[in-house]
C-alpha cells in the first residue's frame, strides 16, 4: 500500500516526507465496510481526520483523482495512475505496515444443496 493524492492537490505540493500532522489536515478517502457478519473495521485513518467513504475501490481511486482526499491504495493501482499523471504517490514519514486481513475466525458454513436435488 502507498499513500497517494491528485497532482494538484495541496499536500502532493508539501515537501516529504508527509507526516500524520500534515495528514490530519486533509480527508482521507475510504471504502466502507461491508461486512455483515463481523465488526466493521478501519485501516490507515488517523483519529479526527476527517474522511470521505465510498463504496468500492473503483470509486476510492475516482475520489484520489478528483482530489477529494488522501489516502492508500494498492501499489499496482497507483503506480498506474501515477504513470498516467493522475496519482502521485507521497512518501510517508512512517510506512504503513503491512495488514493481514483474515477471517478466519468467522464462522463458516457448508453450502447446502436445495431439498429434492
């Protein structure tokens, strides 16, 4: 994950390396939630950052672009918006540390075949 903002907007003109300070002056761009069976769960935003949340990670790239916040995307999907000029990637005073998602400790269920079949 790298972080990332619109070429012209204000924190890609700051020097780097970005801190969480000059973080928390700009609204993150984040995808909602949508598990339905566990407690929901956030990643890479800071408390009292203001946030914007979409529903998809198309829309969180079109929020980067459109400069309507910061924040992390996969490094494929950046560097190639970076190369199209419409993505800069920042560098952060910390990195952000790898997240491992799992559910494994969600209860699983065997699909059932439909009576009669």
């Amino acid at each position: 994950m790298v972080l990332v903002a619109a070429p012209f907007h204000p924190l890609a003109k700051e020097p780097a390396p970005v801190t969480e300070a000059m973080l928390l002056r700009h609204r993150a761009v984040s995808i909602a939630d949508s598990s339905r069976l566990l407690p929901p769960r956030t990643a890479g935003l800071l408390s009292g950052q203001d946030v914007l949340t979409v529903s998809s990670l198309d829309a969180k790239v079109a929020a980067h672009v459109a400069g309507l916040g910061v924040g992390w995307l996969p490094r494929w999907i950046a560097e190639r918006e970076a190369w199209a000029g419409r993505l800069v990637v920042l560098e952060p005073e910390a990195p952000r540390l790898p997240r491992k998602w799992s559910w494994r400790g969600a209860r699983r269920r065997r699909a059932r075949r439909p009576s009669g079949s």
